[in-house]
C-alpha cells in the first residue's frame, strides 16, 4: 500500500474531550473518527486493525468447531417481550418504531435471537452440543459514552451463544470457550486476568470476565505479582438476575436464622456450599441477621423474612413493603430509593459479611448484582479496599495490588432461563422434552483495541502486537525524488508485499512529518531507506527500540523473521 493513497488523516494534537491515551491516538493517527457520541466510523487504519482481530476470532473459533453466522440488527420487540427483558433491560436499548407503528429495538446482545432459531430449529439431544457464533455492531444507548471505542453506542461484539442438552456438555464448551478466548487475546497481544465474576444465585463459578490491566480502566481487579491470582474488586454495574437460574435460586428461598451472621453459617443452615451463597446481599437488618438475596421469579407480594427478592423489585419496593420483608425498624435496602440510602446498616455484623462476602482476596467471592454507591456507601467500600490492599491472596500468599483494568470479555452459564422462557425445547434420549441449556460468550472487539493500545503506548506512538498491527512493515523513503532510494524502496516493497502487509511512504514530505506518522502506524518494523540506499544499506527500528540499526538489505530477513 502506497501511503500517498492511504487516507489517513493524523493530528499533531488530540481533541481537548479525549480523556483516555487510546482515544487520542486513535484520534491523532487517523484511525478514527466521532460521527456522534459514541458512535465511530472507523477509517481505514483503524478498519485493518479491526480485521485482523476479527481475523483472529474468526481462526480461533474454528478452531474449537464453532460455526460463524450473522443476525440481523433490528429485532421485533415481540422476541424480548417473550424473554421478559423488553422493559427490564432498561435505558439502554435503543427503541423504535416503524410505519406501522411496530415497536422494534437495535440488538444490544442476542440471546433472545438465538434462542428463538434454536427453539425452531433444535429438536433432538442428537444435534448437541451446539455452539454459534457472530461478529456484529451492537447498540446500547450508554449513559456516558466515553473513552473513545471503550465505551462506545455502537460497538462491535463478538457473542457466542451454546446450546447443551446435559450440565457436563455445558463445561465442556464453556471450558472451550474460555481456552479459545485466552487465545484470542494472547494473539492479539492483549494480557488478560480470567476474573471469576460470579453472578446471583447461580452460585460457584459461572461467569467469568476476562479483565485486561489498563491505566483508563473502569474496573479494579485484585492480582499479585506472580500472576497466580486475580479477583474483581468492583461490585458488578449491571444486575444480570436474568442471568441466574431459577432453578437453583429456589433452594436458597428460605430463612436465614439470626444466628447466620456469617456465610459459612448460612451456607450452612442452607444446606448448599459455600460458594453457592448469593454476592448480592441487599438488606442486613443489623437486630436479626437477615439476608435478603435476589432472584428473578418472585414477585414483591409474596416476599416473606428472608426471602430473595428479585433486584428490580428490591428496586420499587417501598419503605412499607421492606418493613415487612424484614420485620425490621432500622434496617433497609442500600440506597435503593434515595429516601432509602441512609439507612443501610453499618455495624460490625455487616463490616464482617463484607469481608467474607466480597473478600477480594477469596475467589469465590467477588460481589455480583450490587452496585456501589447505590446498594452500599462508598466509605464503606473504601474500607474494604485499603483493608485488602496488600493483604496475602488465599492461592500464594502474596501481597495483593490493585490494578484498573478493562471488561474486555465475558462468558457466562446461563442454564435455561432463555430456553425455558421462549420455549427452546428438544427430546432427550428417552424421548422426554427438556429446556436446551445455554451459555453465552462475548468479547467487545473494539473495545479491546482500545485495550491493546493502552497496554502498548510509546512515547510518541503506539507498539501494535504483530498479530493485529495495521501493517507489518512501514518502508519509509526519506527523499523522494532520489532514484536509488525509489529503486531500492520499490524493490523492498515489492518483495516485501508477497509476505507481509506493507505500508510504503512514498509522500513527498519531511522525513520528520513522517517519522511522527510512522510512530503512530505503529507497525511491527519500521525500515528507513535514506543516504546509503546506494550501498544497499536501510535502517531499521522496532517500536521500542531506542534507535535504528543499520543493516544491509541481504540482511533484512533475519531481522524481519
Ligand atoms: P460494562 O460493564 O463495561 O458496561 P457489560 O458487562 O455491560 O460491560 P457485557 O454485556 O458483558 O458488557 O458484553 C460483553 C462485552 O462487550 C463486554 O465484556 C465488553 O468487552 C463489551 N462491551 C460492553 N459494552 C460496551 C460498550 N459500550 N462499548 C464497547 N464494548 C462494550
Ligand atoms: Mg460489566
Ligand atoms: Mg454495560
Ligand atoms: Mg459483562
């Protein structure tokens, strides 16, 4: 590729509003541009980095046998009314309507459209396990767009959804999932702690995200210094109740005695491990002990002492309901309802199950459903954190560090919410009809090349890893119109291009305008063909390399290789 036709539009300065080092590069180098908030058109540069990460995905799900297809962006809201999530799914769906007045939405995940062919198109234990996959923009009307591609409205999600007729299917793929995944984000050069980010009711270890360590980051994890250990520190932002399993939430429906005022004891009271004890304590009475824990099939008038409450309806209810949820004065949900926020309890027993609870240092128990600022105070949090900071980690014993980092992925168990309720049914060996299990899989694709450059910044530029660099070689002709230079830098380009992805400047520019550009195409290898062009002589330079290293151009394999 000739860069005298490359269309990529760079700036000496970022916009003031960039906050994050990604954007501005993004910016700066011509990747991308803001057509509206949050919303990108990716220009050529920043599309060739997209490829080959999707290039990546794409070797790497075929690789564990999962076949790749395409839905469509616009859903009937009919598909999501079915699944219930058309009205809980809340501000961030993009709604509208068509001429008709139909009420349609632009997917912001696909469980329902999956689940929906599946549920047509499934019918024996014989064609499981079954997993598909797609590489598609997605839509959510985020409340803060920000960060560049981090945090877009429009952004492109690899999700991946498996269909299982027995449990033992289910980790299978999920296991095989999570392993391609690691791959993905090795080739893509992006370091990544598979964090356990257990969610609801569903107990052990159903979900877990994958959290790449980033200046901008929005999430905190909890690692040590030898990579052994990884927790996520933050309380989840998003309530995934729909997420859970009823079936396994109803044998947490049962009173928590005043004496459970700690997790092993309700574990067990309970009678269920440990780990199977919701993250999502929403209420602590501190005169009765009481644990109030979600679920998503109940409905507020039925909810006795202890009961588990679905998060949503934790949400409505009043002061009046949760008195007698609770049969207590001086209790409550976390700040709930504003009216609602004091009155959280603060005392010892609460400060205690926070530790057993989140315990950044316990793997296990990492708080799921909860949001701070919202179910608890942030004073409280803090706490937590300078008490954890430091402290050993429960596998080596090594002093714990917390470290920003990126959601860049997130797989989950579902079990058979969806298939239960859309009906995705199939026949099982003795012809019996069984809900088809479902887990569900995705990485925000743009938003990690967003994590890759954080994770690769330069002084001046960003160090692409080989794998998704926009071009492999960067040939940089310092004077344009010398014909040894031009022979030798055709020549190279030329031989060159039948192996690697080539960028050839060929402007007619100052050698230091395109050194500043070339700092910013970041490829891999950078080959500078000046004065002892003649002699056969080029410079070369990583990246990272300090400075440029002469070498004959008989040579130039070896260091390329
Ligand atoms: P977050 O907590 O950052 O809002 P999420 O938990 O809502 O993310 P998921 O529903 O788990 O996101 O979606 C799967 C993946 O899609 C995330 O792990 C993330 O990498 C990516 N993703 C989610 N929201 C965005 C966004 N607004 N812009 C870019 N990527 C996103
Ligand atoms: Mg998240
Ligand atoms: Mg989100
Ligand atoms: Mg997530």
């Amino acid at each position: 590729m000739r860069q005298s036709k490359f269309f990529m539009p760079t700036l000496k300065e970022a916009p003031a509003d960039a906050v994050a080092e990604s954007h501005k590069l993004m910016i700066r180098g011509g990747y991308i541009r803001q057509v509206t908030a949050g919303v990108y058109a990716y220009l050529p540069l920043g599309y060739r980095v997209l490829r080959k990460a999707e290039n990546i995905i794409e070797q790497e799900m075929d690789r564990i046998n999962v076949p790749e297809m395409i839905m469509p962006h616009l859903l009937p809201a009919t598909l999501w009314q079915e699944s219930g999530r058309y009205k809980k799914y809340g501000a961030e769906m993009f709604k509208l309507k068509d001429r008709h007045g139909r009420e349609s939405l632009l997917g912001p995940t696909h469980e329902e459209t999956f689940t929906e062919i599946i549920a047509k198109n499934l019918k024996s234990y014989k064609q499981m396990p079954l997993a598909l996959y797609q590489i598609q923009t997605k839509f959510r009307d985020e409340n803060r767009p920000r960060f560049g591609l981090l945090r877009g409205r429009e952004f492109v999600m690899l999700d991946g959804y498996s269909f299982a007729a027995t449990r033992d299917q289910l980790d299978k793929q999920f296991d095989d999932q999570k392993n391609a995944y690691k791959r993905i984000f090795k080739r893509a050069g992006v370091t990544v702690h598979p964090v356990i980010a257990d969610s609801g009711t569903m107990g052990g270890k159903n979900s877990t995200e994958f959290q790449a360590p980033a200046a901008i980051g929005e999430d905190t994890i909890a690692t040590n210094e030898k990579g052994t250990y990884a927790a996520n520190l933050e309380m989840a932002k998003s309530i995934d109740t729909f997420k859970q399993e009823p079936e396994d939430a109803k044998e947490l429906t049962k009173v928590a005695t005043p004496d459970c005022d700690t997790i092993e004891k309700l574990a067990k009271f309970l009678n269920v491990p440990t780990t199977r004890i919701v993250k999502s304590i929403l209420y602590i009475a501190d005169d009765q002990k009481v644990l109030v824990l979600i679920r998503g099939d109940k409905q507020i008038n039925e909810v006795k002492l202890g009961h588990v409450l679905d998060a949503d309806e934790v949400r409505e209810a009043t002061a009046e309901e949760l008195k007698e949820i609770t049969g207590s004065e001086k209790g409550g949900v976390g700040p709930v309802k504003a009216d609602w926020a004091d009155k959280i309890v603060a005392d010892e027993t609460v400060k205690n199950l926070y530790n057993v609870v989140v315990g950044a240092n316990e793997t296990d128990y990492q708080f799921q459903n909860a949001n701070l600022d919202r179910d608890f105070k942030v004073d409280e949090f803090a706490d937590l954190r300078t008490a954890n900071e430091g402290e050993p980690d429960p596998v080596d014993h090594l002093p714990l560090k917390f470290t920003t980092s990126i959601e860049v992925g997130h797989i989950f168990k579902l079990g058979t919410y969806y298939t239960t309720t859309m009906g995705a049914d199939f026949l099982d060996q003795n012809g019996k009809a069984q809900p088809v299990i479902m887990g569900s899989y995705g990485i925000g694709v743009t938003r990690m090349l967003s994590a890759a450059v954080e994770q690769h910044l330069t002084e001046h530029g960003v160090a692409w890893p080989k794998e998704i660099a926009p071009f492999a070689i960067h040939i940089i002709q310092m004077k344009i119109n010398n014909d040894e230079q031009t022979a030798l830098a055709e020549k190279l380009e030329k031989d060159l291009s039948a192996k690697y992805d080539v960028l050839y400047d060929d402007r007619k520019e100052r050698p230091g305008v395109k050194f500043n550009d070339a700092d910013l195409v970041g490829a891999p290898i950078r080959i500078t063909i000046g004065r002892k062009a003649a002699d056969g002589i080029v410079e070369v330079k990583r990246p990272t390399d300090e400075k440029a290293t002469e070498i004959s151009v008989d040579k130039l394999d070896e260091f390329v290789n």
